[in-house]
C-alpha cells in the first residue's frame, strides 16, 4: 500500500511496522516498485519513489544528487535509528551521499550497480553533436535545432526525461563521488551483474579501491563485491533472491 514520508512530500511503500531495518531507493526512471520481491515478507523495510518518479511529484527546479539526498534525510529520521540502506542505479548515488551526510543513521550501505564513479571509457560526444553546440554558441544554430537533434540521438534516459527532470539527469550524470567513498566506514556491499553494460563491474572494483584508503574502518569491514553471473543491470528485478540475500546478511 502506498504511503508518505516526509509529511507527504515523498511516497512509497513500507513492508510491516516501523522501526523499518531496511530503506531502499532505486534507480532513474524507476520505481519503488523494483523492490517488491526483495523485500517482500523479510525485514520491516520501506522503499520510496525520488522525486521526480513513481508517486513523488517532480521537483521544481533542478537536482544534484546532494539535492536528492537532503530531501531523503527526514525519511532516515522517521524510519529508524538506523537501517541498511540499499541503492540502485540513480539511487546508489543518492544513498551514497545520504550515508554520507548521516552516518550515524546508516548501518550499512548497499550499492547495486550504481554510478558512483565517471566510467574512465567513457566516449565524448559525438563530432556531430560538439559542432551543433559550436554553432548555437555563436547564433548559427538554434536551440530548437539542437534539442531536435539531442531527441533523436540521445540516450533512452534522456529522450524519455521531460523540462526539469532532463536538466536533473544532465546534472547527475556528470558527478562523481571519490571523497564520499573514502569517508564510509560503516560495511558496504557491492551487489553488481556481470552483464551491466550501463555501469560495468570496473566501477564497482574502483570504488572499493577507494573505500579501503579510510585507515577508520573497523578491522573486518573491507567492502565486498558481488557479481552475479548472468545478471545485467536491473539487477532487484532480474536477481530478487540474490540481492535480498546480501541486505538479509547485513540486517542479521
């Protein structure tokens, strides 16, 4: 059943009665809906839609992920002395920064093929689309031209992501967060498919690279990566069982 959080500023669902031990936030252009078997008949548990998605009204203005993070805080409060919490996709890099910004509310942190880092392969803009922005610097192409041609060669992201949320996506895309990995000292889990062509497994293995730089971290909380085999990208709908197996081991 769909509830609210924050006074009604942020939906989703809740799995039993609070204290919730689990917060799940999933991916861009998801839902809280991803979630549903992972979390179904386990831990008191509460997944929600960010903003922009699922029941959550759009923002008015643009995001950063910070932006999404601070919007998310009072759900920590509301939910629990502290939870594991699980993000995928987009929403690990929300539940990086959130881990970040309170860390005395998160007992551990689950990453799902998130974007946290800036893939080192990743190609530039095409000759085509850098000489379109040239020429609409200079007044020789208009801005109608130049949406027209990012519509039609854009990501499925991008053309799907209307006003705002399109600004919202061009901002997220292009962080980073190598100093909020190297602050987490609480356990952090890795959870990736060895098929994810949108954020490769070469993410997840840099990130733990700079995670183990914090000389804080308790003895036997090295983060760990798991890859599943076979598994792309969507890994809370096509690996449930898989995913909910990593948080249950936390949570216990």
């Amino acid at each position: 059943m769909l509830s609210g959080f924050a006074d009604g500023t942020l939906f989703g669902e809740r799995t039993g009665a609070p204290p919730f031990e689990i917060l799940a936030l999933h991916g861009w252009g998801r839902t809280h809906r991803d979630f549903d078997r992972v979390l179904a008949e386990g831990p008191p548990s509460a997944a929600i839609d960010l903003p922009g998605f699922g029941a959550t009204p759009a923002p008015s203005t643009r995001l950063c992920t910070d932006d999404f993070a601070r919007i998310l805080e009072p759900v920590l409060d509301e939910v629990s002395d502290s939870v594991v919490l699980v993000g995928h996709s987009h929403g690990g890099r929300v539940a990086l920064r959130l881990a970040a910004r309170r860390p005395e509310r998160v007992s551990a942190l689950v990453l799902v093929g998130a974007p946290v880092l800036v893939r080192l392969d990743r190609p530039r803009p095409s000759r085509a689309l850098r000489a379109r922005k040239a020429l609409t610097k200079v007044g020789l192409f208009s801005e109608e031209r130049l949406e027209a041609y990012r519509q039609a060669h854009g990501s499925a992201d991008y053309r799907a992501a209307q006003g705002v949320m399109r600004d919202t996506l061009v901002t997220v895309i292009n962080e980073s967060f190598e100093a909020d990995l190297e602050a987490l000292t609480c356990p952090v889990r890795l959870v990736w498919g060895s098929e994810d062509h949108d954020v490769p497994v070469s993410i997840a293995e840099r990130a733990i690279a700079l995670i183990n730089q914090n000389s804080d971290r308790a003895p036997g909380e090295e983060p760990r990566l798991i890859v599943l085999e076979g598994v792309g990208h969507l890994v809370p709908t096509e690996a449930p069982d898989a995913l909910r197996a990593v948080i249950d081991e936390l949570v216990q």
